[in-house]
C-alpha cells in the first residue's frame, strides 16, 4: 500500500478531482475528509456509491452480451467471406460507374452484403 506522499503529481491531482466530485454530489464527504481523513472518506464512497453499481451490473453486463452477439454476427456474416465480398463489391463498384451515384450504388448493395450470411 502506497502513502499519499509517495504518489506523483498526477495521481494526487486525479484523487483530488474525484474526491471533489464526491464532495459535490455528497457533501457529508467534506466533514469525513476532515474529520477522518481520506482513508474514510475512500470507504464511505464506496459504501455510497454501492447501490448505483448494483444497479448498473446487470446494464454492463446487458451490453457486453449484446456487443457479443454482434461481434459473432459480424464474424458469420459475408462481410469476411472473399469470395461475396469480392463479388459484391465489384457490382457496386459498376454500379457507382453506371448511375454516378456513390449513395445509389452503397444503398442497393451494402444491405445485400450484410443480409446475405442470414439468406443462406
């Protein structure tokens, strides 16, 4: 366990900031930092803060699951196959050349590239 002296500038200047906000948002952190110092003041934020991150848990946890689902969607689809992409790409190439249209071309072809692993 580090001392407060023993913490660079920055260090000091990051606990500082937060316990400000802490003091901001609960003042009785104020009487505790004086009164008990910053040692009692880091537990009653913890015990303050408790309930907010028994809420926010099954949120975090919520979204890694669906950022998850995602990636392995991602991965299955034929955005990675060579082959469809490849194949995809030069019809839109085509038809960027053809219509003149950057936006045409993309919005015909792009959701057909990302549907076409949930086709087959």
């Amino acid at each position: 366990m580090r001392t407060w002296n023993d913490l660079s500038l920055i260090q000091k200047l990051l606990i500082g900031l937060f316990i400000a906000f802490a003091a901001f948002a609960g003042p009785e952190m104020m009487f505790l930092i004086d009164i008990g110092g910053i040692e009692l003041a880091f537990g009653a934020l913890a015990m303050y803060f408790k309930p907010l991150l028994v809420w926010l848990q099954p949120k975090i946890n919520w979204l890694s699951s669906q950022i998850q689902i995602i990636k392995i969607g991602f991965l299955n689809s034929a955005v990675l196959q060579p082959k469809v992409f490849t194949t995809h790409a030069v019809f839109c190439s085509v038809a960027m050349i053809l219509t003149g249209s950057i936006v045409l071309s993309v919005g015909f072809f792009l959701p057909a590239l990302l549907a076409n692993g949930m086709l087959v």
